[in-house]
C-alpha cells in the first residue's frame, strides 16, 4: 500500500473519530466529516421494553436528521460549536415503543491565557412516546482546563442534571456530580486519561425501608426524607491510532443510598474501534459491559422495572458503512442490547438488525 493511500484512510478514520468520541448524540455513520445529514433504517428489532415474558421480532422503521457546526475566531482559541439532532422510531405492532426524540447542545469555549481556557455546555433532550410517557433531560456543565506543558492537560468540572419523567414523576431527580479529567498525549497517536468524580442526587420521592413480619410477609416503610444517593468513581481511558482507531476505557463506580436496594457497586469497560477497510467502507466495533452489584439481596422481593430512559447498561454493535459520490451512504447494524434494573431480577434484551441510508448536505 503506497503511502498517499495511507493518509487518506488516516485522514478518513480521523474525520470519523470526530463523530465517534465528540458525543452520544452525533451518531458514528460515515466515514467524511459533514455538519448535516439525514438517516433513514428500517430492519428488525426484538424490541421487548414492555413485553417481561418473552422476546418478540418486530419490524422498526427510523428516521433522523443531524445538524452540527463549529465557530472559530481567526487567531484566537474562542470557539463556538452547538449541535442538533432529532427523529422518530416506529415499530409495526408494538406501539407503546413508537417515539420522538430531540436533543440539542451548545458549546462555548473562552481561552484566558496562553496555558488556560474555560468552557461552558447546554444541553436538552426530550424524548417523548406516543403511548403518552415523555422524558426531558437538562444539563449545564463548566470546566476549567489547564496546559502546564506540552501534551499535558488538566480539567476541574462540574455538571449539574434534572430528569423529569411525565405523567410518572416517581424517577424523576436532580444530580450534581463533580471531577477532574487529567490527559496525557505520548503522541498524535496516543493518548491516556484519568477521570475521578463525585456525585450527589436527591430523587423527586421519599426513601423506603424494607423488612419482613413475623409471618414471611414484605412490608415496605416510606421514610419521611427524600432518597439520596451519593457516588464516587474513576476511568482511566486510552486513545490510540495505529492500524486502527481505538478508545478503550476501564470504570468503576460506587453507589450508596438511604433507600433500600439502590446501593451498589458497578464496575465498567467500553470500546470503540474504528477501521477504514477501503477509502469508501469503514468498519466500526462499539461495546460496553456494565455489572450492578448490589448491597442488599434482592431475591426474595417483588420484581418491580422503574421507569427510566436509561435502558442498555450493556451493548455491542457492529457498523459497516459504504460512502457512494461522497455525499451518500449505506450502513448496516447488528448490535445486541441488555439491561439490568434496580429490584429486577431478569434482564431487557434485544437485538438490533437495520440496513440504513444516509444522505449528507
């Protein structure tokens, strides 16, 4: 392989790396950088949200557009970057699964000195089911970034999130959660990152104790303070480009509650790994496995699901993307989805097989 080949796939899996790890919310799809493009799938999916019995192939359709720019003042660090994005997925029998989604962001970064910059993000989400249960999540976070030398960097931020869940407000909360973020790059290639946090949230209910009468029965008592829940964790991630692009990044989380069954321990690792098989296919590998742990035994209560949006704890997909005329693209997914829930003993599963295109502008 000549070596003007190797710099377009490099070049190529770095436009992609931009999609892969600038967020959840700007989808890994094609390999050419684009600030708009349009998605449409359609595939099957075992989609079993609601279905605690059993798994059921259905037939899904989607379809979403994505909107992102990035400002940059000529000589200076200020920069501006917000994004948008939003859809619909419909299902052909269960219709408690059919949704709309809207999430937006905006970014301002302000450089204070050679060595120093502070930055500031919004973001929202509303995700609403036409079954009538709707989500909406804000976030505000801040941060401040020191340079002490080259290939050195250290962030002190803090992010601060209201979930609100409707009719239901029942999991609803307020979370502040505090860290620092110290990255080293070795090279261009390389790069490794630590990241301890703390976090405090207080749910929009009263805490709960459990015990058993004398009779074997369960009997649940309502505390007159609301639940909180305080946390601490690490991640020590690593970022490298050899023959592939590769994020790999090792977790682990500790929960403690004053309601009972929510204390915890998780640990975590996620991959992506990304690969320009031919100047116009890419292959791309994502992945996360996450295990709760919990303090009290919960065996022996009944099974409740909370009603929350965070569904997969614990996924892997697989993507292989084709460019057509540099504007269009073809993408097939296979991924598998599971999820484990606080007094749940069975897990939510899925699997996921959708042939998609994309269009961008």
């Amino acid at each position: 392989m000549n070596s003007s080949k190797v710099r377009l796939y490099r070049s190529r899996a770095a436009a992609l790396l931009f999609f892969l790890l600038a967020g959840s919310h700007i989808p890994a799809y094609a390999q050419h950088r684009s600030r708009s493009y349009v998605e449409i799938f359609t595939g099957t999916d075992t989609n079993v949200l609601r279905d605690t019995t059993g798994r059921s192939a259905d037939n899904t359709v989607q379809a979403f557009f994505h909107r992102a720019a990035l400002f940059k003042r000529k000589r200076s660090r200020l920069r501006t970057q917000y994004t948008v994005s939003g859809g619909v997925t419909a299902y052909g029998r269960f219709s408690e699964e059919n949704r709309t989604a809207l999430h937006g962001t905006l970014l301002l970064v302000l450089p204070f000195s050679g060595n120093t910059e502070a930055s500031v993000k919004t973001a929202a989400k509303v995700k609403y089911y036409f079954s009538g249960i709707h989500y909406e999540t804000l976030d505000a976070a801040e941060s401040v970034t020191f340079f002490p030398w080259a290939g050195l960097s250290v962030s002190a931020w803090a992010v601060q999130t209201r979930f609100f869940v409707q009719p239901d407000s029942y999991f609803s909360y307020t979370d502040l959660c505090c860290g620092a973020d110290i990255t080293y790059k070795l090279s261009r290639k390389c790069s490794f990152s630590l990241r301890p946090h703390i976090s405090y949230r207080r749910f929009n209910r009263n805490a709960f104790m459990y015990m058993q009468s004398q009779w074997g029965e369960d009997v649940w008592t309502e505390d007159t303070q609301p639940q909180k829940d305080t946390g601490a964790g690490i991640e020590i991630r690593a970022r490298f480009f050899y023959w592939a692009l590769v994020d790999l990044s090792l977790s682990a989380v500790s929960n403690r509650s004053n309601s009972f069954g929510y204390s915890y321990t998780r640990p975590g690792v996620r991959i992506t790994a990304a690969r320009a098989v031919s100047p116009s296919i890419t292959l791309t590998v994502r992945g996360e496995v996450r295990k709760k742990n919990y303090t009290e035994s919960l065996l022996p209560l009944f099974q409740i699901r909370p009603s929350t949006e965070h569904d997969e704890n614990t996924f892997v997909y697989m993507d292989l993307c084709k460019d057509f005329s540099g504007k269009q693209s073809l993408r097939m997914r296979m991924g598998i989805y599971k999820n484990e829930s606080p007094f749940r003993q069975r897990y939510y599963e899925k699997t996921v097989i959708t042939v998609g295109y994309s269009r961008r502008f």
